[in-house]
C-alpha cells in the first residue's frame, strides 16, 4: 500500500460489492 500524501499514514484497502477503494484512516472523516 501507499503512504497517504497528506499524513503519511499507510491506505486502508475496502472492498464493496466487488469494488475497492483506498482511503487514509487518519484523514478521512467517519460520517
């Protein structure tokens, strides 16, 4: 996985109904 740009944290992988999608667990907000 890549470091996140904005923190360097390392991206989360998720995958929903067959797709995936990368995001940072630090700089992404939960709603």
């Amino acid at each position: 996985m890549e470091p996140c740009r904005r923190c360097g944290t390392l991206m989360e992988r998720l995958v929903i109904g067959g797709r995936s999608s990368h995001f940072c667990t630090r700089c992404q907000r939960r709603r």
